[in-house]
C-alpha cells in the first residue's frame, strides 16, 4: 500500500527572474510574512511566556524585529537593545503584529526608492559612512530568517502549531 500523501503545511520560498534587489526584497518579504504569521493568532498568555532558558517568547520576539526594520530602514536609534525584546502587559498579539507590519510597510516605502543595490543606504549613520543597500536588505534577511527560525520553534512550544 502507498504512503500517504504529505500536503506542504508552508509556503516554498519565492520564484523571481528579477535582479538583485528584486530578489532580495522578494526572500526578505517572504520571511516577514513568515514571523509574523507565527505569532498571528498566537494564544495568550503562552504567546508572551518565556519557553527557553534565555527568556525569549514569541511576542517580544516580533517586538525585538519591529525595532530592527526601524532601526536599520527608518534610522530610528535604540538605545537599549535587550528592551525591543519585551513588550507590555498591555500589548496584545493584534497590536504587536500591527505595529510590525506598520514597520515594515514604512521601511518598504524606503526601499522602494532603492534602485541600485551597490548604492550607499539612504538612511544616515552619525559618525561613520551609510551601508550599502545590498548589506542592508542582506543583514536583514538574516536577522528575520534567524527569528523566523527561532518564532517557528517557539509557537510549536507555544500550542504545537508548525508550519509557514
């Protein structure tokens, strides 16, 4: 008898024949869609308890992400890194999930004047020289895939869900 069929639980990563930006922004896309479908709908109070060691859960998480497109997108300065990684009892699963697409969405309408990836990030570092756009859009696919990585593994811990 034949093994059952297997349906994907996820969504395979995205196909472009554009160039590099277009690429890079396109694996950048999929990955926020990624972390924050993990917390999406994710039950409190588990979505904010700590399921590690490190005291990392799932929402202060996204929350620690929505600083970092902030940060390095819209040049908004963080003094105190550890802190992005909490939220407030009165920050719901709704709120953080908002605030992170609003961060996204703004740091979008940034690149989306970025044409030339080899180009200085217009964002302005005080004291040292702009990264590249190709640093920039590369770091952070790197920082979200890191936390989606970490997200997925939390919301398992969380309610069991898997899955994009």
């Amino acid at each position: 008898m034949p093994a059952p069929a297997h349906r994907r639980r996820d969504t395979p990563p995205p196909r472009t024949d554009g160039g590099e930006t277009e690429v890079l922004r396109a694996f950048l896309d999929h990955l926020r869609t990624s972390v924050a479908a993990k917390a999406e709908d994710a039950p409190e109070p588990r979505v904010r308890t700590a399921m590690v060691p490190s005291g990392t859960n799932l929402l202060g998480l996204l929350n620690h992400l929505t600083w970092v497109e902030r940060s390095l997108f819209l040049g908004e300065t963080v003094t105190d890194w550890p802190s992005t990684s909490h939220t407030g009892p009165e920050d719901g699963v709704a709120d953080v999930v908002a605030r992170y697409r609003a961060a996204v969405e703004r740091a979008d309408g940034v690149l989306d004047g970025c044409a030339d990836p080899a180009a200085p990030h217009p964002r302005s570092w005080p004291g040292r020289p702009a990264p590249s756009v190709r640093w920039a859009l590369t770091h952070m696919i790197e920082e979200t895939g890191r936390h989606a990585g970490h997200a997925g593994i939390l919301r398992e811990l969380v309610d069991g869900a898997t899955g994009r």
